[in-house]
C-alpha cells in the first residue's frame, strides 16, 4: 500500500486535483509600462545588484526574484520592494527581463 492508497483511507471524501505539468510563470506576472531599473552598487566591499521600481503586487517580484536567484544560481533576497542579487549580473538579468517582455533601464556604470 503506498502513500496515496493510504492519504484515500483516512480522506476518503477528497478529490484529488490535476496538476499541471508545464507551470508557466510568465503568464502571471504582470507587466508595466515603466522600466525596471537595475542598478550595481558595492556594500561592505561586495558587488550586488538590485532591481528596483517594479509597480505591481509583491507576490509576483518574490516570483521574478526567486526565478532570477535560480537561473543565475546564485543568492539574494527581496527587501523593500527590491530584489537585491549577489554579485554584478546587470547584463545577464537585462536579458532575462527582456525575453519575458519587461522593460529594463540601466541605472550606473
């Protein structure tokens, strides 16, 4: 008896529902019309980059952050309505943006 026979015995009256295999996360995020400026700054003698100025819900930036953080394999955090990226990856995150259809500016260097 596996995990699933078992999870149907104790709830007996739950649907189970489809998952989908191809979760696209560029269609729920939404777009605006002012760019999203991605700047480079040095704090405590290390490189970051931050992406600021993203006007729609929270809940999508945490998406976008955490998508950006794993196609660049590297850390970061969302604070304050920013998405603040370990290391300088200003042309790498451009690019990503702009194949989702965003509209970057470079701000710095």
């Amino acid at each position: 008896m596996d995990l699933q026979d078992q999870l149907k015995n104790l709830f007996p009256e739950h649907v189970s529902e489809p998952q989908d295999a191809s979760d696209d996360s560029e269609n729920d995020i939404w777009h605006q019309d002012e760019p999203i400026l991605c700047k480079y700054e040095k704090r405590k003698g290390k490189p970051i980059t931050i992406l600021d100025g993203y006007t729609g819900a929270t809940e999508d930036f945490k998406k976008l952050a955490k998508e950006l953080k794993t196609k660049l394999s590297v850390g970061g955090s969302f604070k304050d309505d920013k998405i603040i990226i370990q290391g300088d990856y200003r042309d790498k995150i451009m690019e990503i943006l702009k194949e989702k259809g965003f509209n970057v500016k470079r701000v710095g260097g």
